[in-house]
C-alpha cells in the first residue's frame, strides 16, 4: 500500500505493506512512488457522488411537485 503521511494511515502500519510518501516534503519519492493515482481515483469517486446525489434530490423533487399538481387536480372541493 502506498499512502501519503495523514495519520488515519497510522492504524494500518504492521497490518500491511506500507510505503509512506511524505508531501509536506516532497512530491514522490526518489524511486517515482506517490500517491496521486488513489487520490485521483477518489477526487473522481466524490465527484461522481455529489452528482448522482445531486440527480436523486432533482428525481424527489420533480416526484413530489407531480404528486402535489396530481392531487390540486383530483381532490374534491369543499
């Protein structure tokens, strides 16, 4: 596992192989070893969510103002 120095990493130390690169000191290692491919991978995974969660509120929306207009419609008068 490569991981950067946050410390929610510390926990795992001993339970797997570990190579920490440290970015408050430098971008990779000297042998090419960072972590930008898991950290692009979840920037992209956050995206993706804020979207589909962004589509589910519109989908509620758009079901809740239909149900609204449905029942003006159909309920009977006072």
């Amino acid at each position: 596992m490569i991981a950067d120095e946050h410390k929610a990493y510390d926990d795992l130390v001993g339970l797997v192989a570990m190579h920490r690169v440290n970015h408050s000191l430098q971008y990779q290692e000297d042998d090419g070893t960072n972590s930008n491919v898991i950290e692009s991978f979840f920037s992209r995974v956050e995206i993706l969510w804020q979207l589909l969660h962004n589509a589910a509120f519109k989908v509620v929306g758009e079901h809740r103002r239909l149900t609204i207009a449905l029942y003006q419609t159909t309920a009977p008068s006072p």
